[in-house]
C-alpha cells in the first residue's frame, strides 16, 4: 500500500500525517510531497526520516492513494494526472466539490457515492463536515425544511498565516496601537490591519483587519451576490452530501480569534414533527457525534476541549419555539481534524477497505 500526502508541510498536510499515524492502515511506502521551494528537506513522522519530493516525482511513483492538500491550483493541474496512473486521489481543497460527477464525501453520511471508477473524491468544506455530521440524522428521519447558519470559524481555517497574524497581534498588545490606517491588506483596501502584522518574510496577513479582541464577519471572499465564498459552500456542499436540493440554506460566516476549531449556530426548520428527546438519541446513535447537552452543568461543546479531537460535538439542543417544527442546534468541531484531515483519512480507509 502506496499512500502520498501532496502538501504534506502545510497545517492540514502535517495533520494528515499524524492522522495517519493513528488509524489502522498498515502502509508499506509512504511518500510526501511538497512545492519545490521544500523539496530535499526530511522531515520525522513517527520517528522516521523522509525525504520530500516533487509533486511530479510523486505521480511517477504511482501511490495507490494521493491525499491533497495543496490548494484549488495545484489539484487542478496534478489530481487528473495521478487519476490517469490509476491512484485515488481525495482532494481537500475547493477544485472538484461541485463538479457532478465527483463525489464529495463524508463516509458517516455517503460513502456509497464512491465506486472504481471515481479516481478523484472531494473532501468538503471544514465548516460544511461538521454540519452535515449533525443533520444527517435530523434529516434522513424528518426531513430538513430549511437550514440558518451561523459560523464563527478559527483562524487555523485561513492556514500558518491566520495562526501568524493572531498571534503577532496578541504579542504586540501592549506596545502597538493595532488599527494604523492604511494598512490594509486583501481585498478591502485600506482597511486597518496594522503594519506589525506583515508575516513572516513573504507570508501576508490573513485578513484586512486585526483578528485579535476582534470578530470579522467575512470568512472567504465576497461574490457578486454580497455573500462569501464560505457562505456559499455551506449552502451548495451541504446539499449535494445530503442529496436534496431543495433544502433553503442561509449563512453567515464570521471569523474568531480561536485556534481549536470552528463553532456553528444552526437553526433547524424540518419537514415533519419531532421530539427533542428523540433528536437527542438520534444524534447520540451518529458515528462521529457526541452529544454534550447538559445545562445544569454548564456542559457544552466549546472548540478549547474540541482541540485535537476527531468527533464532532453537538450542545444546545432546543426547540425553536418561533416556527413550527424549529430547533436550534451548536455544533463544534476542530476543523483541522474531523473537519479535513480525518475526514480525508477515513476516505482513504473506505478506498482501502471497498474499493482497492
């Protein structure tokens, strides 16, 4: 068994790697691949020495399985040339999720969209994963009539630049006044991000304006339409998983200054009539899920006990006492984790273990 990690240096790449290392898939040759600026480097996974490559030197070595995470651009150039070597290749960025023919995957959900003849599979969207997981019960059980989603989505989403700027920005909290005008970066020119902020050598802030003591609502970038492109995916992703496109979907998407995991206010409108004790256990019985519901306990889920975690957590279950069949539900989950590497893991497992 051949398995390469493209982008293995990145966040999600290295967590890959790590997730890996914990499940139980017995891998003969491991290969890691990164930009050219990286090739050459070793780099120790689980106390082994290994050498990265070039992506070409990857496609030549024929894995049974590639695991993306190296951007929209580069799975675009490369997924369709490792697909034409034979080797599955689960795609953790935006490229494929919405082309037809290509499943998007979460395997608790429709892992049965995969077959021998789909070579690409898109792993979705972080903040889509961990919703899905969630009203994937609710849905199959009552049907989902309409969906309100709020985000408030940790900086580790916008990749080492987000973790950089939030961090630069709490060590200069006490010297330097952080909203200098005319320093803004990205697409809202002029907007105050503070000149202190301007990465580590060529590495750009994450976002026009100071993400620490701070909450920005935009995450992604705008369209046409006055929404995000994260906005989008949760409306377009959520319902190609859960095979229904009538579902009405609205979000809004916000930054946090958090680094272990994201957090999501939704508000549920279903078909036909439930019991809230009866969505309780429905989520109970979800692989993937835990329920952490107590409000006598102050027990909820909450993305600094999330941090590092595979599951998903779901709190704040309650009826929605302003529409009929309403119900409102908080959902956390790190999105390094379940979000995108074990998520792109389990794929891998399920190609393993049916497909291969």
């Amino acid at each position: 068994m051949k398995i390469a990690v493209i982008g293995a240096t990145g966040l999600v790449g290295s967590k890959m790697l790590l997730v890996l290392g914990k499940q139980e898939i017995k891998i003969d040759e491991l290969i890691v691949a990164a930009s050219e600026r990286s090739v050459g480097r070793e780099i120790i996974i689980q106390g082994k020495k290994h050498q990265l490559i070039s992506v070409e030197d990857a496609i030549e070595a024929c894995p049974d399985i590639a695991i993306f995470s190296a951007g929209a651009s580069a799975s675009k150039q490369y997924a369709p040339l490792f697909a034409a070597k034979g080797t599955y290749v689960i795609d953790n960025s935006s490229a494929w999720r919405m082309v037809p023919e290509i499943p998007l995957v979460v395997p608790e959900i429709n892992a049965d969209t995969i077959t021998k003849d789909t070579h690409i599979i898109a792993n979705p969207n972080c903040s889509t994963i961990q919703m899905v997981m969630a009203l994937a019960p609710i849905h199959k059980a009552y049907g989902i009539k309409r969906l309100v989603v709020s985000t408030y989505q940790s900086v580790t989403g916008s990749g080492l630049k987000g973790v950089v700027q939030l961090n630069r920005e709490e060590d200069a909290r006490h010297g330097v006044y952080m909203n200098m005008p005319g320093a803004g970066v990205g697409a809202c020119p002029g907007a105050g991000a503070g000149t202190f902020i301007g990465g580590i050598g060529q590495l750009p802030p994450a976002y026009p304006h100071q993400i620490y003591y701070n909450v920005i609502p935009q995450a992604g970038d705008f369209v046409d339409n006055g929404y995000t492109t994260e906005e989008e995916k949760l409306v377009n992703e959520t319902r190609k998983i859960l095979r229904d496109d009538h579902i009405a979907i609205t979000a809004t998407a916000t930054r946090v200054p958090v680094t272990g995991g994201h957090s999501e206010a939704v508000n549920v409108e279903t078909e036909r009539p439930f019991e809230v004790d009866d969505v309780r256990k429905l989520l109970e019985a979800m692989p993937g899920v835990v329920v952490e519901d107590d409000p006598a306990k102050c027990d909820y889920p909450m993305p600094l006990y999330a941090h590092d975690r595979d599951e998903v957590f779901v709190g704040r279950i309650r009826r929605d006492f302003s529409i009929d069949n309403g119900l409102n539900l908080w959902v956390v989950s790190d999105n390094l984790h379940k979000g995108a590497a074990t998520n792109a893991v389990q794929i891998a497992q399920y190609v393993i273990e049916h497909i291969l």
